[in-house]
C-alpha cells in the first residue's frame, strides 16, 4: 500500500544506472527473465563509449584468456565470474543479437568492423524487450526507503522524478573518458550506501615524459620492447609499437603497462621507460653489424639513419660519441614518466567499488538487491577486448541475480 503523497513516484522492478554495455546486458538479461526494467542514462543517447572503442571498431572480447588480463586487488574475482559467462558466451549472446563477428588475430569484433553495430543490437533488444531507457536523466541519489510500502525497496532520486524499485543495478562506469559519461559522479552516493572504493587511477592511459627535448621526435612510431622500470628494477615489458607524441608516449605497450606505472607514481615511486629500439639483435651482434656498416658509411648517422626511424637516428646521434655509447642507447633508451595524460586520454579506470564487498553474483553484501557491473568496480582488463567482456559478464551475471523473483 503506497502512502498519500507518494503516487508520483514511478515503480518499477529493477533500475540500471548508466546505459553502457554492463548496464544494457543487465537489462536484457533481467528483462528476458519477466523483469521491469527502466533504465536512466545521463548522456543524451545509450551506448555512448561503445561507438569510441577500439576507434570505432569496437573489440569486444578476444580468444585469448590468462591470468595476466583482469587487474584490480582481486583479479581472481574476475576470473571466477568470466568462467560464468565468458568468450564463446558472449560471441553466442551478440549473434543471437544479429551481430556476427570478425577474429582479427584472436581479437574480435562486430563483422563490419563497425562499432555502432553492437551498440544498436543492444539497444535494439532493449527496444524488444520493453526496456524503458529514459536518456538525458542523472540519478542523484539512491537510499532504501524503510518507511513506505516494503523496507527493501529503494528509492532513486534523477534530476527528473523518484522512483521505487525493488533492485538497483549501477552500472555508472568509472572515471576515464567522462566525455562518454562515466565520470565517478556516484562515488558519494556509494560510499554512503556503505561500500569502499579502492582509489580510482587512470589506466590504459599515454604516460608524460619528463625531457622536453623527447618532442623532437613527436609523431615517430616505432616497434620496439618497453620496459617499465620502477625504482631503477624491471617489473614488466611489453613488445609492440610505441608512439611518441609532444609530452607523452603512447601506443599499446605503452597503455598495457601505463596502470602499473600510475599506481607507482601515485606511491611516490621512480618511474621509466627502458625502450630496446633493437630487439631482435643482441649487443654483440648490433655491434659488429653497426661496426661493419659503419666503414662503409660517411658516420654513424649515416649508417643509423638505415636502422632505425631517421628522427630518432638524428635524435641519438647528438648525444652519443661512440658505438659502444650508440648501442646502449639503442637497447636501453631511457625516459622518465613523471604523469599521465589523465582520465581525458584514458580507457578505463584501474580502481572502484571493492570486490571483497560483492557476492559472485555482483551483489553488495551489505545491502541485499543492490548490485554493481561494469568498470565501477574495482577491476579493469588490458587492451584487447578485456574491459567490455567484463562489463558485459558482469551485466550478464548483475542482470540474471537481479531477475530472481525474491519470496
Ligand atoms: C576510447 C576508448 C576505447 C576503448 N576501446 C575498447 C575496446 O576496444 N575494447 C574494450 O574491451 N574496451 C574498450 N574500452 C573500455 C570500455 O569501453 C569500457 O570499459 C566499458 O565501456 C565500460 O562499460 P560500463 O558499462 O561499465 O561503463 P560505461 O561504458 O562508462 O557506461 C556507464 C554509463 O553510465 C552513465 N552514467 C554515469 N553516471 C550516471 C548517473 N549518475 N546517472 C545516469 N547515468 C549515469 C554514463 O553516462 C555511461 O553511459 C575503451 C574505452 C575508451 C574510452
């Protein structure tokens, strides 16, 4: 029975917060269950990061699984829902959809390489579903009404009306790329329903270098192996191309290990980039190669200048004065990070609502029928296709929870 006063409220059986790829499938999936769902997006469109990935191709999930592609303070806590919906279920979930895909080097993406594709087959679901999606609305606040009508029932205040509900999904997103609309504006609201939030850093992000004269090579790209150096100590490296920009060093190696180094410079702790700009040639070998072509040749910028990108040959040569000086330039090229580039520039966020705090259901263990999916929590996945697989399982695992009728 509703209390007078109350009727303006909308009912609703479970509220997603966020319209994203986890908030989306969890709708689906509940709403397949016999659910109603209304889901509240700010932004004036669903979906909105989805057209931004892997530059608009969308690289959804890859065929490729180890231990080294969900981080967070308890990766294995992605690992375990991953088991329960994972690659070959999400590739069966979006052909079900209509979206056939494409393996380009294990990596998958929609068919025609275009991520609107995926984004529309989810919202077109939505539409078949009944899913109400009220775009252009802010939830504000979300607190459990203990007075009216049942006291589990939530209430959630948006810019526009209250609603009450039996289950919450938030699915919000983290803090990178707030022009997409996830921007941490819950944080308080999810602190004050009880729950940690491990500090968000910006992960998968182009890192700052601290010489300014690295612009001279702006705009090179080079294939190379990157170090991260943490304290003068080799803690991780990654093979692939890098690319030099006026302040910053981007490329894939680069956002692979960019978390790592973040976390470090937030601890205070040194930071740099070893690049070996010769990885296929040991140093004996480069040595007499480069001795070799050096005789034959009018210097070393010359013979250089055959080897690596010419910006970079002019780049070492003036700040070396022998082979010997040369090679370890070239197999330990050193720059030192001093920053980030910053949410802005970032593909997602390392760092969210603590997991320890989730049931495997992605429910809150502290407020039953609260549920989280998606990068707001605290586990974000490499390059590769990781971080949309996990907002989808976890949408998919959110959404099938949620849609449990409760006694
Ligand atoms: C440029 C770029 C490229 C990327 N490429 C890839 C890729 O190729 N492969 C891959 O796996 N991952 C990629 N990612 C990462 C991936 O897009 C995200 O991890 C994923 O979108 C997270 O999904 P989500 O649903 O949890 O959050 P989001 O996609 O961020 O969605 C959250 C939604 O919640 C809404 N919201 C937030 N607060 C409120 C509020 N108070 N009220 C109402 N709505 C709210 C937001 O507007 C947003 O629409 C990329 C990211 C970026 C930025």
């Amino acid at each position: 029975m509703q209390s007078q006063g109350y009727d303006k409220r909308i009912k609703c059986e479970v509220l997603v917060v966020g319209a994203g790829p986890a908030g989306m499938m969890a709708a689906i999936i509940a709403a397949r269950a016999g659910s109603k769902v209304i889901v509240i997006e700010q932004k004036d469109m669903p979906g909105k990061k989805i057209y931004a990935t892997g530059n608009g191709r969308c690289n959804f999930t890859n065929q490729h699984y180890d231990s080294r592609v969900f981080r967070g303070e308890d990766p294995k806590f992605a690992y375990e829902a991953y088991k329960r919906f994972d690659k070959d279920a999400l590739i069966g979930f979006m052909k079900e959809l209509g979206v056939a895909f494409r393996d380009i080097n294990g990596y998958i993406y929609p068919y025609n390489e275009q991520a609107r594709s995926v984004a529309n087959a989810l919202l077109y679901e939505c539409k078949r579903l009944g899913i109400e999606i009220r775009c252009n609305e802010k939830t504000l606040d979300i607190t459990q009404d203990n007075k009216i009508d049942n006291d589990s029932d939530f209430l959630v205040t948006t810019d526009k009306d209250v609603y009450i509900c039996e289950k919450v999904i938030i699915a919000a997103g983290g803090k990178a790329s707030p022009t997409h609309g996830s921007d941490g504006n819950l944080n308080k609201v999810i602190r004050k329903l009880g729950h940690e939030i491990i500090l968000q850093d910006p992960a998968l992000v182009p890192l700052r270098f601290a010489d300014n004269s690295l612009s001279l090579l702006a705009g090179v790209r080079c294939k190379c192996k990157t170090v991260l150096m943490i304290d003068g100590y080799e803690t991780d490296n990654e093979s692939g191309e890098i690319i030099f920009n006026n302040d910053n060093i981007s490329g894939i190696p680069v956002m692979q290990l960019s978390r790592y180094a973040v976390k470090a410079l937030t601890a205070k702790s040194k930071v740099s980039l070893e690049l070996d700009l010769i990885p296929d040639m040991n140093d004996a070998f480069l040595k007499d190669f480069l001795e070799t072509s050096v005789k034959k040749r009018s210097g070393i910028f010359e013979t250089l200048g055959l080897v690596v990108n010419d910006k970079i040959a002019k780049y070492i040569c003036d700040r070396i004065k022998d082979i010997d000086e040369l090679i370890h330039f070239l197999k330990h090229f050193r720059i030192e990070i001093i920053g980030d580039c910053g949410f802005n520039k970032a593909q997602v966020t390392a760092g969210g609502v603590n997991v320890a705090q989730i049931t495997k259901d992605m429910e809150s263990k502290i407020i039953r029928r609260l549920f989280f999916a998606g990068e707001i929590l605290d586990i974000d996945g490499t390059c590769g296709g990781y971080n949309l697989q996990w907002a989808f399982t976890s949408g998919y695992l959110a959404g099938t929870a949620a849609s449990v009728k409760q006694s």
